[in-house]
C-alpha cells in the first residue's frame, strides 16, 4: 500500500552553506529524494549560497556528486538527477559582506513561498537575518531554517533568539531537531494519542520508569575539535534527549498542531527537578585495541569533556512523581542503538506464585536500527511442566508490517525540510523551549566546571563507565542491554 505523495507549492529556497558538510551529506540528497517521490515538482527554484568562487554549472556538479554519494538508490537513475539538478543555481556570497546579495535578491520571486536555510555556524546566523532583511527578502510568508547547535548555554541561546526576533516572527523561524524528523518519533505520538490502549496506563502508577538510550559505536573521529567544545550533554542531551523525554512525558495536546504540541513539551521541561551532582555520571573513552583514546582525538590532551553522560531525571507533575527517566548517551559504545523503554510496574499479585519469577511489560520504540516500536508481553511457556511464564515481544517491525515500499522511511531531513514548504513548525523547536532545556542543563555544566570535576574514563566497545550502572542499581533496576 503505497502512499499518497502530494506535491507542496512551488517555493524558492536557498541554502546558506550549499557547499558544505551538512548541505552535501543531508541536505541536498534529501530535496533529491522528494523530487524523485514527486513532491517537488514544477517552477522551483533551489540555490546554494556560499563564499567560494563557482558558477552554477560548477555548482551543480558539486552537488550531483554529493547526491551521487549520498543519494541512495535512486541517484543512480541518471534521468532523475538530470532533471533535478536543472532546478539548482549558485550564487556567490559572504554572510558578513555585500557581495552577492543584490543578486541573490533577483533570483528570488515575489509569489513565491520563500524558505532560507542557514547551514552555516551559529555565529553567522545574525549577519544572515540582517542582510535578508536590508535587501528586502525577509516578507511576512518567507521562512528561515537554523541548524543545531542552538546556543551553548541559555545566555548564547537568548542573544541567538534575540538577533532572529529582530528580522522574523517566532512562526517564521523553523529551528531543526532532526530527531523529530524520525518516523518512529513521530509514531510514537501516534502509539500515544491514536490508541485508548496506552493512555490510562501512561503515568507513575503504571508506569516503573523509562529509559532512553542513544548509544554511538564510532568516536569522535574527523569531527575531535568541534566535539571537544561540546560534549555529549550539550550535544545530545539537551536537544535531541530532551525532546524525546518531552514526547513521551507531555499531556496529550488538545491538537496536533504547533502550538498545542509545543506548549505542551514547554511544560515538561519547565516541571524537570534540578538534577543533584549524584544523579549524573559523565565519562570519556580510552583506547582499547585499534582505537584511539578520546584525548588522543581531540586538540587539548587534558580534555575534560565527556563522551558519555548518564543521569536520571525527574518530572515533578501530577502524571509522573516518582517516575524516574534514565538517559545515557555516549560514543564508542558497545553497539549503536538508540531506543526508548517504558518500563511498566509489576502485576500488583502474582496468581502464579514466586516461582513464576519477575515479569514486566516494556514498550520500546527503537530509533535505530530497524526502527519500530515492541510490547513486551508475559505468556505461558509452551508445552507441559506446569505454569511457567515467559516474555515475547509482540513485534512490530515496520518493515515487516507495513511492507517495504511504505517502511521505506523519508529520511529525517526530507519530512522536516518539506514542513518548511508547507508552513508547519509541529516538528521544530520553539525559542522557548530551548531556553528552557538550556536553563535545565546550564546548573549541571557549571557544577563541572567549578568543581573542575573530570570525566570518568571508560573503555571503547564497553556500556560505559560502571558508575552508570550503579545509577540504576542503587534504585534496584538497570539498563537494557545496548544491542542493535
Ligand atoms: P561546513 O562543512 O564548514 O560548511 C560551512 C558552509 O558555510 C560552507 O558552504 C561554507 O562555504 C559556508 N560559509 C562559511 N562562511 C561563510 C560566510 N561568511 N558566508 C557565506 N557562506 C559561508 O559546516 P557544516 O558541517 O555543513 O555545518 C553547517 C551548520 O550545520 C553548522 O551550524 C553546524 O553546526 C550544523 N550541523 C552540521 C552537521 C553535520 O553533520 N555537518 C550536523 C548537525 C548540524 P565557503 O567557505 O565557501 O563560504
């Protein structure tokens, strides 16, 4: 059962930063796919912007390249890529100058919906913003698009939101999370709000508590220094872990629209308890075999930042006192996996006596690999010997459900960039929200910083340090196992 593809209206989009890493590995292979799914079609424009001297035709031999290499199957389909890379021209153009706006400007139409997607470093976000504005780009129905990072703490975050709100209204601004471009984070509000299944059972009376996991197996490799910056808690944590953690703790919105979804996320955060410096465990990789120690990957040899980050977090609210949320992330880590589990209580009395053992419910929606969601359900094991109690997952593997054309997922990036055509922000972060999961993590930062307080050093290829383990046993549960 194929889907429904239904074309957005023509726009005229441009790309900041056409040239660079995220453009070539993300960006432009995704508007390819759409226009290969019959989205993109008709009198559009797509136009790369960026300070190195090429023509268009230069351009798009830059970007057919990167769509040959990150395109997927359907790149290799020369009648497609031709047909595409007709929509693409290049201008030259410097962020902090004059060059090049004029006639960025002319290539721009009036009745056109008009998107501008800032792939360049957050440091550049204001000078992009005042130019579109000084050469009259930035009209009420034109949209801009910024990466992560958002900010690296409230105070860089508000002086960001601040240099936007002087060109752009909040609706016209789109800030990315890919995570929320994932197919199964989008399913998971299904699971909740499509179904009377879960609901009722969707608080701490029934639910033990829930884990979420993003677990990478490579390092830091190329990407060192900008990492070394960073670290997993400002790189995964308060973005990416926290809007899952908002998905899954959030009151359902009274509509699946921007506004109502993002109000509701905005609560979650802002009922986060403070986290005490017990309840979080950060660690940094060291060499095991082949593969190089974190220090030995980045500029400073006395890196204190982590690679791994472990903590518990409480929602202080009615739906989930009591209910802790266990997040670990990290690098170097045995698998990559990334999922969340919603652990249920046990059965309030077990019919089946102590010898039936300890079985629980767990709901999983698995982000990577083979992304779907699993219910953990405790059945009789077969056969005879007595009631002996197992668990199976009842298994919903896209894949496997729904057939291989249709569980063949848009990437993360083609669903939020064609929301950006359309005019719909459900699946992007508002300014405040960010500020807020900011405020939340800063406290965390500045304890380590004042404490000068160091990573604990885990082995490349283990779950991490053991102290993350202790986090769970001392409240007498523990992790999943990490595999893919
Ligand atoms: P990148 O590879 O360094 O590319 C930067 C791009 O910006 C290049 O096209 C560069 O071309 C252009 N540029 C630099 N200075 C400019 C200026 N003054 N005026 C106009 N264009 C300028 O960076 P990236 O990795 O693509 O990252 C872009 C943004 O996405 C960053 O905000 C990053 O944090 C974010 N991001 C990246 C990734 C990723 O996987 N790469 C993932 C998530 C988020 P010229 O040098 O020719 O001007």
């Amino acid at each position: 059962m194929a889907s429904r593809v239904i074309p957005v209206e023509p726009f005229d989009l441009v790309i900041f930063g056409g040239t660079g890493d995220l453009a070539r590995r993300k960006i432009w292979p995704a508007l390819f796919r759409r226009f290969v799914a019959g989205q993109i079609e008709g009198d559009v424009r797509l136009i790369g912007a960026a300070r190195g001297e090429m023509d268009s035709a230069g351009f798009r031999d830059v970007v057919q390249e990167a769509i040959v290499e990150f395109g997927g199957e359907e790149s290799r389909r020369k009648a497609n890529l031709s047909a595409f890379i007709k929509m693409l021209s290049y201008v030259t153009l410097d962020a902090r100058g004059e060059a090049g706006w004029v006639e960025l400007a002319k290539l721009m139409r009036p009745d056109r919906i008009r998107a501008f997607y800032f792939s360049v470093a957050p440091s550049l976000f204001g000078d992009l913003a005042k130019r579109l504005h000084k050469h009259g780009m930035a009209d009420d129905t034109s949209r801009i698009v910024v990466e992560k990072p958002f900010g690296r703490d409230l105070e860089s975050a508000r002086d960001l939101n601040r240099v936007l709100a002087r060109h752009f209204d909040e609706s016209q601004i789109y800030r990315i999370d890919h995570y929320l471009g994932k197919e199964t984070v989008q399913n998971l509000m299904a699971i909740r709000f499509g179904n009377v299944l879960f609901e009722p059972l969707w608080n701490s009376q029934y639910v033990d508590h829930i884990q979420i996991t993003v677990a990478e197996s490579v390092g830091v490799g190329g990407r060192g220094d900008y990492y070394d910056k960073s670290g997993a808690m400002r790189d995964m944590v308060q973005n990416h872990m926290m809007q899952l953690l908002c998905l899954i703790a959030m009151e359902p919105p009274a509509k699946f629209d921007p506004d109502a979804v993002r109000d509701e996320k905005l609560k979650v955060i802002r009922a986060l308890d403070p986290v005490r410096g017990a309840d979080v465990v950060r660690g940094q990789y060291e060499a095991q075999g082949d593969k190089a120690d974190y220090r030995t990957q980045v500029e400073d040899p006395d890196s204190t930042t982590e690679s791994f980050i472990a903590l518990k977090a409480l929602v202080s609210n009615w739906r989930w006192a009591g209910t802790p949320f266990y997040l670990r992330t990290g690098k170097r880590l045995r698998d990559r996996a990334s999922e969340i589990a919603v652990v249920f209580k046990d059965a309030p009395h077990s019919i089946f006596g102590a010898d039936a053992g300890r079985h629980r419910n767990i709901l999983t929606i698995r982000l990577q690999p083979n992304e779907g969601i699993e219910l953990g359900v405790t059945i009789k094991e077969p056969g005879p010997g007595g009631m002996r109690l197992i668990d199976v997952p009842l298994d919903m593997t896209f894949a496997e459900a729904l057939g291989p054309e249709d569980a063949d997922f848009p990437d993360a990036y083609e669903r939020l960039i064609m929301d950006v055509i359309r005019g719909n922000q459900t699946l992007f972060m508002r300014g405040d929200e960010v500020e807020a999961a900011w405020a939340w993590t800063d406290p965390i930062i500045a304890d380590w910083e004042a404490g000068a307080s160091e990573p604990l050093p885990y082995i490349s290829g283990s779950s991490g340090p053991d102290e993350a383990l202790m986090l769970m046993h001392r409240d007498g549960r523990r992790w999943r196992e990490i595999k893919p």
